[in-house]
C-alpha cells in the first residue's frame, strides 16, 4: 500500500476518478457542513459544467464513507494526496 504524503491543489492536478483527497480547511464544504480537513475521500467524477459562462469550476463528487457523498462541489476545496511509493527494506 502507497505511503500518504504531501497535499498538492486538486485543480492543478491531472488526476480523476480514484483520487484520494482531503478538504481544504477554508472550503464551504468544511465550514458549513462540518467534514475535518483531515477526512479523506474518493472522487467518484470530476467534471465541467457546460454553460454561458465561461469561468464556471471544475465540479467533482466525492465519497468520504457509506454516508457520505459530497455532490457537485468545486474542485479547487479539495486537495489531491500525493501518494509515494513504499520504500523497500534490506
């Protein structure tokens, strides 16, 4: 199993469906619904909405357990986990 390692902004990662991530402390998304930044979640879909304006977020779902789906929200409240190799033992 890879190690946990750093955080790095989700929306400037290239990564979609599978990607482990953690909510940013600031997001509306810890602050009004109350999910710890040190929750780790799924992204089920990452996704752009097609609309007239141009500068609309990128949107994903995401899984944080059996009784939680995060539906629709911004992709840039949460960062990507950087996951690392397991470093071998002699």
């Amino acid at each position: 199993m890879p190690k946990l390692q750093d955080s790095a902004p989700f929306s400037q990662t290239n990564t979609g469906t599978g990607q482990r991530v953690r909510v940013k402390a600031t997001s509306q998304l810890a602050l009004s619904w109350n999910v710890s930044p040190e929750a780790l979640g799924t992204v089920l879909c990452r996704y752009k909405m097609l609309t007239r304006l141009s500068n609309q977020p990128e949107r994903v779902d995401v899984r944080f357990d059996d009784q939680f789906v995060a539906w629709g929200c911004p992709a840039d409240e949460f960062e990507a986990i950087v996951e690392s190799p397991r470093q071998q033992t002699n």
